[in-house]
C-alpha cells in the first residue's frame, strides 16, 4: 500500500487523572459506532451494468525484480488472494477486487513509482499478490479460490472514479471503529478520503493490542532524553477527526501520530498511554493507515446484508463505480 499512509484512536493515562482520560476516551470511541442496518442504499448508483472480460495488460514487478506483463484481471485474481482473507463474505471480496483495480489503475495511470508504470507485489510499496499456484500450495482451497475469482468476475472492469477521473483507493486491515481522513495522514484533503465509522471490526486479529517501552526504549526509538518519572514525559496531546493522536509532546519534543507509529512500530495512530512505574503502555486500536476502506469493516458490512456497491460508496463516499471503457 501507499507508504504515505497511517493513523486512529487515543488518549493518555497521567498520574491520578489516568483512570478518568482513559473513561473518557474509551466513552468517545464507542459512541462514534453505528449499526450496520443503518447502512443502506448509496448516494450514487450501485449496480453497475455487467461489461465483458478485459484484455488490458499491466505490468508488474516481481521480488526479484523482474517486470514482465500480466492480464489485469488475472492480477487483480492475485490481489484479492494475497491481500483479503478467502473466507471473508462474498460480497467483502467483490469490494476488494475493484479497489484493487482501481488502486492498479491509477498507479499505472501515475507511472512514477516503477520502471514502464509496472506496480509491484511489496504491500509495503504497491499490493501484496499471490498467485493461485502458490495460494494453493501454501494450503489454500480449490473452493476459496474460485470463489474469489467468482468476486473478480462479478466485478471485471469496475473503477472507482471522483468527477470522472480514478480514485485513490487507498485500503487497510481495520481502524478500530472509525476510519481517518487523508488530510489527517497526508496533510492534504482528499473529498472521498473522510472519516466515517467503521463498526464490526472486533473479529479482527489486530483489533486491539498492547506494547510497553521502558525508558531506555523509548530514548533509543525517539532520541530524546527522558528525566524525571513516566507521568511527566507526555504533554500536550492533540487529535485527529478520525480520533487518532495528531500529535504529543515526549520529553520536551514534539512528535505526529504518524511520526509515533513509525519510531515505535504501532500498529495505529489509535493509542492510549498507561503510566506505569517502570515505563509506558501503549494500547493501539486497528491496524493500518485507516485511510479509505476498512477490509475488516467491509466484510462486517458484508455479513449485515450490504452489497459491494455500499460497502465501496460508504468509504469513499462521493464517488462512483464506472466501467473502465467509459473513461477518458
């Protein structure tokens, strides 16, 4: 994924007004959730006619550096392998096929990242790709495989498109309950990269999850000097919309959320701060950047009833699936 991306939930336990913030926040976080229900029929149309197979070509970059062409839907097969779990609802997966188009698309379209506007199979970089032969050795089912490549047909030659042109389909794991606006990450507005809830997420592996640093660890991962006891390193903690640390004071220095989260390997900008004697632990919430579509929250959407249509109009509300032949 586009490694400009990241953020989530927080708040911060200091000295006797610890218990107290963390009530607050954890207050905050649930009262943002939604039923899923509520989620109906999207603002623009959500069932795209049905077009034939695409013949495009794609590039792409393999480990070892190699770039050789490949049929677009056969990649987008891939795709879906490498970066959704199999056994995610039908209509998740549709979702994540036109993301993953789409996010194909405007990379190419871009043709800056790789050599001839190849993308590459790094999920640190581009998307994570496996392909059917290796899905099936590392123990993946005859089943599972065609039914996501049941969700790549439904869907062949569908984009995500904003005033005509393609979107950035920007996608994560889960963002703990809200998802984040891309000028809390980017520091530019995007108009379909907003913050919306995203509830259902719990089923995720790294819904939640804690880490502790001591005071050596955090002097060593931040550069900074730390004195006195733990409930006088952080100050001045700020928020994004998407209820992610914008940005704290540790030790006199001033960091983003995002900064954080790369200096201390979070899993999200969605964190409280235990003070302990011995240190501080942090609680992060989601997993991911949090910008765009939550691939937990999809499928939660999924299994409420949703279609792949609002699953995709919800997270990038304002935009629309066109059929690729359609674009300029």
């Amino acid at each position: 994924m586009n490694p400009k991306v990241r953020q989530l939930m927080a708040a911060f336990l200091l000295g006797a007004l610890a218990p107290s913030l963390l009530l607050h926040f954890e207050q905050k976080r649930k009262s943002r959730f939604v039923d899923l229900p509520e989620i109906t029929q999207p603002t623009q149309s959500s069932e795209p006619s049905v077009i034939s197979p695409q013949s495009k070509q794609i590039y792409v970059q393999h480990l070892d550096g190699s770039i050789a062409p490949m049929e677009l839907e056969t990649y987008v097969v891939g795709v879906v392998l490498g970066e959704m779990p199999a056994d995610f609802e039908t209509e998740a997966l549709k979702a994540q096929a036109v993301v993953a188009r789409t996010y194909t698309l405007k990379r190419e379209e871009e043709g800056i990242r790789h050599p001839m506007g190849a993308v590459c199979v790094d999920s640190g970089c581009c998307q994570a790709y496996v392909s059917p032969e290796s899905y099936l050795a590392r123990g993946g089912t005859e089943e599972n495989l065609s039914k996501i490549r049941s969700a790549v047909e439904q869907t062949v030659g569908q984009v995500l498109t904003y005033e005509g042109a393609l979107i950035e389909a920007t996608y994560f794991s889960c963002s703990g309950g809200r998802t984040e606006d891309a000028a809390a990450v980017w520091g530019g507005d995007v108009p379909y990269l907003q913050s919306v809830d995203s509830p259902g997420e719990e089923h995720a592996a790294k819904y939640t999850a804690e880490v502790f640093f001591s005071k050596d660890i955090l002097e060593d991962r931040l550069g900074i000097g730390l004195h006195g006891g733990p409930e006088s390193w952080i100050r001045g903690v700020t928020y994004t919309e998407g209820g992610g640390v914008a940005a704290l004071t540790i030790g006199g220095c001033r960091f983003t959320g995002v900064e954080l989260r790369k200096l201390l390997e979070l899993n999200s900008t969605a964190f409280s701060v235990t003070v302990k004697p011995e240190g501080i632990l942090l609680t992060t919430w989601g997993h991911g950047h949090r910008v765009g579509m939550s691939q937990y929250g999809a499928d939660a959407m999924a299994t409420a009833g949703n279609s792949y249509a609002q699953i995709l109009l919800y997270y990038y509300q304002g935009t629309r699936i066109d059929k690729m032949d359609t674009l300029g």
